[in-house]
C-alpha cells in the first residue's frame, strides 16, 4: 500500500514541482523549435513538436570538474540537397562511426573468450545458434540505448536520476557499479593471465594485474589527443583480435558444414546439464548490463540539432548501422573462438591433452591429469592446448588475442564507471579522482586473489563473476525499457507497440535465463548455509525488480493513452521532486 500511495502522491503533484524543460538540453532557450501555428494543427515537417524535454541534472556544472572525453563533439557533414533522399551516406557513417565499436569491445572481453571456447570443447558447434540469437538481442539492446542517448541528450544514467527517486535511484547505482566491478575484474584476470603466457611465466600474476593498471591509466590518457584518435585505437584492438583469432582459425580449418549448420539449427544432439549451463552461460556472456549504460553515453560524441526530427531520426539510423556493422565483427571473433575449439578439442581427454603437450615439450603438461576425463578449459588452459597442438606460435598469439581484448575491455569499462558515477551520483569530482575510484574498486579483489592463490582459483573466479553479471541485467535492461518508452523523454520517438510487447517479453527472457544460470550455480556449491543466505538476498532482490518491473508497467500502460493524456501522467508517475535542480 505504500508504493500505491507514492505513486498517488507523486502523481498528484504540482507540474511546477517537476524538473523539466520545455526544450531539448541541446537548444538555448532563444533557438527553441517553432511553436505551433495559432490554429495549432500544423508543425514545421522537419521540427519536433515541443514536448517536456528533461533538462541534465549536471548541464550547469563547471566543465573543468566533471569533464570525460565527451567534451569533445564531432560534428556530421551536411549532405547536398540532391543527395539527402539516399538512403544512406557513407560520408555520413563515417562521422557516426565510433561509438559502436566501443560498444561492441564488452562483446570481445575475456569473460566471452573462456564462454566461446569452453562452448567448443563441450558442445562442439552446436551451441553456435546461441551465441547468435544472444549476438541479435544484444543488438536490440544496444538500440534503445543509442536511442535514448541520441533523442534524450542524457545517457541512461542521468535519466535514472531524474526519473526515479533517491532510495531506489542509490540501490540501482550500487547494483550496477556490482557489475561494472565485475566485468572489470574479469577483464584484469585476462590481461594478467595474457602477460603470464607471453613471458613463459616470468611475470607473476600479481605483476600482471600491476601493469594492467598502469598500462589502462597510459591509454586512457590519449583521449586528450581527440575522440577520433581514441576510436582508432579501439579500432586497432579490434583488428588485432580478428587477426589473431582468425589464424588461430584458419590454422585449425574448421568443418564450415558443421559450421554453419550449428549456427542455423537449433538443436543440440546429445547434450546434457553440462551443455544447458554452458548455453545458459552464453547469454549471460554476451549481454552486458554496464553495456547499456555506456552506449547511451557514447552516442553523445555527436553533434545532433535535436530539435530537428529529421537529424534526430537520421542520427539514429547510423547509429543502428554502425551498431549492427560492430557486432558483426564482433560476432565473428567469438566465432572463431568456438569453431577453433569445437574443431580441435571438442571429445579430447585430459590424456590426450597430457601426451601432446609432453611430446611438443610443453613445460604446461602438467595441468592436465592422465585420466579419460573430458577436457576442461579456460582461458590459461586454452592457450596451452594450443600450443601443444599447434605449436608454440598458435599459444603467443593466443595470448596476444586475450591482451587485446582484455586492455580494450577495461578501458571501456572504466568509462562506463565514469558515465554511472556521473550520471547517478551527480558527482563534482575530478575526472582523475573517479578513475582512480573505479580503477581500484576493480583492481584491489583481484589483486589480492592473484597474489594469495594460484592460477587454477584466479581463472576460476570467471564462473562466480558471470553469476554476479547474470544477477544485475535487469537493472539495466527494465529501466531503459522504462525510459525509451515514455513519449515525455523520447516523443515521437518512444517504443512503438511491438518494442513495448516484444521488448518486455525479451526482457523476461533475458532475466529468466540468468536467473537460472545463477540457481545452477548456487545449487552446485552443496552449501546449506550458502543455501540460507542465497534465499534471504533473493527477497530482497526480487522485491527490488518487482518494484522497477511495476514502474516499468505503469509507464508502459501510460504510453496506450491518448497523446494529451499520457504526456501529462507519464511525467508525474516516475518524475522525483528536485528543487535543488530546478531551473
């Protein structure tokens, strides 16, 4: 009863309470869009109608104190009038061309690699389907968010602060920050684990974690030399994966029949709870929940008059273009990550594994115990099978493959800890100061783990942080449901009928998946005290979801009404009272 009487107090308030603009963040309010004629049914055809615009909840803080590289906007080229019924402009791609990229490098981090490989030794090819379908959700994901980003002005971040009040606003911080530590920590443990393989093991883990630090701090200081000098770089990262990872396939020479039929047919002959999980484990691989929440940011590197409906829908075509173009790479390289496996390894014994590595002289032998147990293997593992296998090259490029996933993977993820930071907290700190606060929050756990066990516990840790990634995906996918859905933040532009229906039920797909990928691996820990303390967070937890879900369902009911009615109820029902930022 007492969420009921929130919502009836909050939609009970004064407009004037409210925190909105009448103007998009982007337009002074000397250059608003033209305003209806007297007889108000005609609109200027390339002109947004003026709605309720939320203002940024940090548009006037000093720039100097809470600057990130998106300062710097890149401007898109204006086509010639003869050329703007084309459908598409590759002058103008190029300029959209970026933000994707970045997107798509949580879609490359370590964490997919041991997914992707340990998929190919379970199940062969037959799970590549999986990877697919998760590869396209993730696609429609990664849409809102550029949408929202694009339309809004604000990234997903500065909307949860505007939108949702202080309680429930602070709680999704933490569980998303749980996240981004996560995905983090996994992509330390593989740059650490890369370093290892290159030197033949003279550089310790702990040392590994200790230039990882030093080497993400060097890379993300280049931004200062330009946007389109960082995107190069995370271009170049990129190529070096498929380059890597493509000889290692070519190498192998996978069946392209199996191939291809494991892509296109859903099936998966034989397969047991083993095969499930690892299926269960893709997804939750794949889509990332501190993802969203970066993508909605880095669409704002673009200058886009967003009082213009028909830059405003432009901007969001490319966007989805150049989206679709880097999970296409992306998709790709964990292909060639599973087939690689699949090809190789897929039915292998832990015998087999011992007398190749002992007859190619592998100091690594010893990993593998001589019994006719199937292989098990992550990434530590999956280089040094390779080697054995193929040769010393194929285990240094491997390594190499991992080191560029796994420094890209951490530079991106320090941005998206700037971007939650920034956006929920409002925070006034240095951006030194917050790099360094989400820097250590990821490296500290993993440093010590590296200094105080070995490899075997290091690598191991993957599984628990998947889990922990599984459980914060609906803090990310309900909210920006939530907001791309409400006509007060996107206008024109909010989720029609069937990204409304579809996207909700995707949704609880998603979760549903995770949700028992984590159960299996509560389940296996054969713990009753674990088994105790799992069930008390688990209220608490769903008890948050539920409320984030109701929210999202009232939102989506107010969208059905007529335009006049639910402009007026969608702002009131979420919308906190603010009036430290009224304008």
């Amino acid at each position: 009863m007492k969420l009921f009487s929130n919502l009836r107090s909050v939609r009970n308030s004064p407009p004037e309470s409210i925190h909105i603009s009448s103007l998009p963040p982007s337009v002074p309010a000397e250059e608003g869009p033209p305003a209806a004629s007297p007889q108000g049914d005609t609109v200027e055809e390339n002109t947004l109608t003026p709605i309720q615009w939320i203002t940024p909840h940090n548009q006037n803080l000093d720039p100097g104190s809470n600057s990130t590289y998106l300062d710097q906007q890149l401007s898109v080229p204006k086509e010639p009038e003869e050329h703007r019924e084309s459908w598409i402009s590759l002058r103008k791609l190029w300029a959209f061309t970026g933000p994707g990229f970045l997107m798509s490098i949580a879609y490359l981090d370590p964490g997919n690699i041991e997914s992707d490989l340990q998929s190919g030794a379970k199940a062969g090819f037959q799970l590549l389907w999986v990877l697919l379908s998760a590869t396209i959700i993730g696609l429609l994901l990664q849409r809102l968010s550029a949408r929202l980003g694009v339309v809004s002005g604000m990234h997903l971040a500065e909307v949860c602060h505007q939108q949702y009040r202080t309680v429930p606003r602070i709680i999704l911080w933490l569980m998303v920050e749980l996240a981004i530590i996560g995905s983090d920590m996994q992509e330390v443990i593989g740059c650490a684990i890369a370093f290892n393989l290159l030197s033949a093991g003279r550089i310790p883990l702990w040392a590994g974690v200790l230039i990882t630090i030093i080497d993400t701090f060097f890379f993300l200081l280049l931004d200062k030399y330009g946007l389109r000098k960082l995107e190069l770089l995370f271009g170049l990262l990129i190529s070096i994966m498929a380059i890597m990872f493509g000889y290692e396939y070519v190498v192998v020479g996978p069946d392209q029949g199996q191939l291809l039929k494991g892509m296109f047919v859903p099936q998966c002959e034989g397969c047991g709870p083993a095969q499930l999980t690892q299926a269960v484990g893709i997804v939750g691989a794949v889509i990332m929940p501190h993802n969203i929440y970066l993508h909605s940011a880095l669409v704002k590197s673009r200058e886009i008059d967003r009082s213009n409906r028909k830059e405003v829908k432009e901007a969001n075509k490319y966007f989805f273009i150049e989206a679709s173009m880097a999970l296409f790479v992306s998709f790709l390289i964990n292909v060639f990550v599973v087939a690689v496996f699949a090809e190789a390894f897929h039915g292998r014994s832990n015998s087999e594994v011992f007398t190749a590595c002992n007859e190619s002289g592998s100091p690594h032998s010893h990993l593998f115990p001589v019994n006719n147990q199937t292989l098990e293997v992550d990434i530590y593992k999956g280089g040094v099978v390779l080697g054995c296998f193929f040769g010393p090259v194929a285990l240094y490029i491997w390594a190499v493959g991992i080191l560029a996933a796994g420094q890209s993977s951490t530079m991106t993820g320090t941005y998206s800890g700037q971007f939650v930071m920034e956006g929920f907290l409002n925070l006034r700190w240095s951006r030194f100061a917050r790099v360094l606060l989400t820097r250590s929050l990821a490296i500290t756990p993993t440093l010590l783990v590296a200094i105080f066990q070995d490899i075997q516990r290091l690598t191991g840790m993957n599984d628990f942080l998947n889990v922990l990634q599984s459980l914060q995906l609906p803090f990310a996918l309900i909210p920006i449901l939530t907001f791309t859905s409400l006509p007060s933040v996107m206008a024109e532009f909010s989720n029609g009928l069937f990204f409304r229906v579809g996207g909700g039920l995707l949704i609880v797909l998603v979760c549903a998946i995770n949700m028992y990928f984590v159960v299996i691996y509560v389940a296996a820990l054969h713990s009753v005290w674990l088994y105790v303390l799992a069930a008390f967070l688990s209220v608490a937890y769903l008890s948050f979801v539920g409320y984030l879900s109701w929210l999202c369902l009232i939102a989506l009911g107010c969208s059905f009404l007529d335009p006049a009615t639910r402009r007026q109820n969608d702002t009131t029902i979420l919308i906190q009272q603010q009036p430290e930022f009224d304008t």
